[in-house]
C-alpha cells in the first residue's frame, strides 16, 4: 500500500533536493544575471527605438519645410518675379548691353 506525501514533503525542501540546489547555486545566479542583462537590455532597445521615431518625425517635418522654402525660392528666382520686383523699386532694365572687357 502506498503511503500518502504528506504537507512538509510537498513544500518544503528535503536534504536531498537542498544539496542538489546548493551545488548548482552559481548556475542559478548565473541564469538569474543572464536574464537580469536581457530585461536590462530590450528596455534599452524600446528606448532607443521611442527616441529614434521622434527623430524621424522631426526629420520628415524638417524635410517637408525644405521643400516648402525651396519651392518658394524656385518661385521668387524666376525671370518674370525678379523684372516684377525691379520694377517695383523703381529700377529699369537696361537700354544698351553691357560693355565686354577683352584682355589679351
């Protein structure tokens, strides 16, 4: 007939289980390190990841500001804005062409 476990050898660490733990503490504290440096690590990873999307968001605002002024630039240096201008300040384009300076 089998004899039932009873409370304390479900519970509670007998000599036998006690010395094979006390053997392979420095694995366990081994593993217990390893893992400790992974959780360390992916919070570091999800920080990095945060910082580098706010980055990007900043960096296409800043694109798109670019090509904003740019376009504007385009759109001030062309021919008939800038003779628009000149005139609007009382400048009048040239009547004769400019002089050339040949040295030889």
């Amino acid at each position: 007939m089998k004899r039932r476990k009873s409370f304390r050898e479900y519970f509670f660490w007998n000599n036998v289980h006690s010395g094979w733990l006390m053997d392979n503490l420095f694995f366990f504290l081994f593993i217990g390190f390893l893992a400790l440096i992974y959780i360390a690590n992916s919070h570091f990873a999800e920080k990095q990841v945060r910082k580098t999307r706010i980055v990007e968001k900043e960096v296409q605002r800043m694109n798109r500001l670019h090509m904003a002024l740019l376009a504007k630039i385009m759109d001030e240096t062309k021919h008939a804005a800038v003779e628009n201008d000149v005139k609007n300040k009382g400048l009048k384009p040239p009547q004769q062409r400019p002089y050339r300076i040949v040295s030889n």
